[in-house]
C-alpha cells in the first residue's frame, strides 16, 4: 500500500490510472443502473464487441482509436436499437452477428495495419496504466455528456424503463428515449474500455449496479451508490495488482466479483433471517 501511494505521488502514469478509473466510475454507476433495471446486459455485450471494428479501421488509417470506438458504439447502438423496436423477434440474432463481425473486422484491420501495434490489442483486455491526457479529455466529456443527458431526461428514461407501454400511452417518444438510452451507454462503454478491455467491460457496467441494487430505495441511490462502488473496485484493483504486477483491468473485475458475491451472499442470509415481510 505505501508503495502505491509512493507511486501515485510521484508518476503521472499512476496519476492517470486514478483519475480514468474515477471518470469510469460515474460513467458505468449511471448507465449500469440503467442497464441493470431494464435488463439490458447482452445488447450493451454487442455494442462492446462491436467496437473493436470501429477500433481497428480507425488506426489503420492513422486516427485515433477512441474516436472509432465512439463512432462504431454509435452506430450499433442505432442499429440494435431499432431491431429491438420494429423487429424484436430478430434482435439476438442481429447482436450476435455485431458481436462477431464487429469482433473480426477489428481484427482484420489490426492485423493489416504497417507497422502493426502490439498496443491496440490491449485493447481487449483493458490497460489502464497506459492511458494518456488526451484520451482522459476525451473521456471527461463523454462522462460529462452522460451526466448532463441523464438529468435533463431523467424522467424519460425512469417511464421508459420501468412502464415503457404506460409511457407511450402517455405520449412519451419511446423509441426516441430508448435510442438517446443505448447511445449514452454505448458512450459508457467506450470510457468503460480504457479500464478492463472489451472482453470485460460487461462486468464492470452492470457489477457495481447490480450490488447496489440491494441496497439502494431508489433508481438515483442506486446510481450514487455503484458509482461510488465503482471507485471502490477501480481504486483496490490497482492496489492490490500494483505489487505482484498481476493486470489491473481483470483484477478490477474479480474485486468487484467478490464484492458482489458477497452482497448477495449478505443479502441471502439477511432476507432468510428476517424472512419476506421485512
């Protein structure tokens, strides 16, 4: 622990790692609770993996990655959207063929890229200690887009996840809220990346929301709740990988595994005591 400390103190590396874990932590506080209540972890899976493409095709020609990464999210989110809307009978088979295609084409334009970059692959499985000022910029707005989007159409997304047909009965534009909804969490991926990688971010958008959910009374605890999770779980992992030199982005994942584990366990154990009327 006073290694770490020595470190963060003195290395802008470890300075960085902090503060994106910290902007992570809002992001995926905020948009996981979404994603947890209205139930849904694998269309946020297919935007992750779909980002990889968007990844790949933007450093080869000579952009930066993160800038493809928002554009692909986007754009799968758009498109998953509404297959979910108009087509839902076709909707896991349209996440799972931009889970693949997006996953490959990454792949393919990595692998054809001069002067390939072992870098982008970490991609994958998330490098926090590597991230740099500008992509911490970049992040801080989305974070900040996330924040401002969420207040001003919080009553939107609570009707739309909770009572969606009530809603539209209501005259709430359904279709409009839940395309703005899937946009911010693809945006929450993209920031969610620069932590764990791809392959984990699924964990780390709905692991800190789906502890809360124990106990938090309402959908805004719930969200200042797992974003402060979120920093927990960010901020252990790094200390805790920093001395054996394991990963960060998975150590970060089995910290808030184990956390969660634990809630349900306490949770289990509470509810059995107290029984159902409590």
């Amino acid at each position: 622990m006073l290694e770490f400390l020595d470190v963060f103190i003195n290395q802008s590396f470890m300075q960085n790692a902090v503060v994106i874990g910290l902007l992570a932590s809002v992001a995926c506080g905020i948009m996981g609770t979404y994603v947890v209540v209205r139930r849904i972890v694998f269309i946020s899976g297919g935007i992750a993996h779909t980002v990889l493409g968007g990844m790949g095709i933007a450093y080869y020609y000579g952009h930066n990655p993160i800038h493809g990464a928002v554009v692909s999210a986007l754009a799968a989110a758009l498109i998953i959207g509404f297959v979910s809307v108009y087509y839902h009978e076709h909707e896991d088979t349209l996440i799972g063929a931009l889970w693949a295609v997006g996953m490959a084409v990454g792949l393919l334009f990595i692998y054809k890229t001069p002067g390939y970059n072992v870098d982008l692959m970490s991609y994958l499985f998330g490098n926090i200690l590597m991230v740099q000022g500008e992509s911490i910029r970049v992040l801080a707005y989305l974070d900040a887009l996330i924040i401002v989007s969420v207040v001003v159409f919080y009553k939107r997304f609570l009707a739309v996840c909770f009572d969606e047909e009530y809603s539209q009965l209501q005259g709430v534009g359904v279709v409009g809220t839940y395309l703005l909804l899937l946009c911010l969490i693809a945006l929450t991926v993209v920031i969610l990346i620069q932590v764990v990688g791809i392959i984990l971010v699924i964990a780390l958008l709905t692991l800190p929301a789906a502890t809360a959910r124990y106990y938090a009374h309402s959908l805004v605890q719930m969200m200042v709740l797992a974003s402060i999770l979120g920093a927990v779980f960010t901020t252990t992992g790094l200390v805790v990988s920093y001395q054996p030199n394991l990963p960060a982005g998975a150590t970060i994942i089995v910290v808030a595994g184990i956390a969660y584990l634990l809630a349900t366990i306490l949770k289990g154990v509470t509810f059995r005591f107290r029984g159902p009327r409590d």
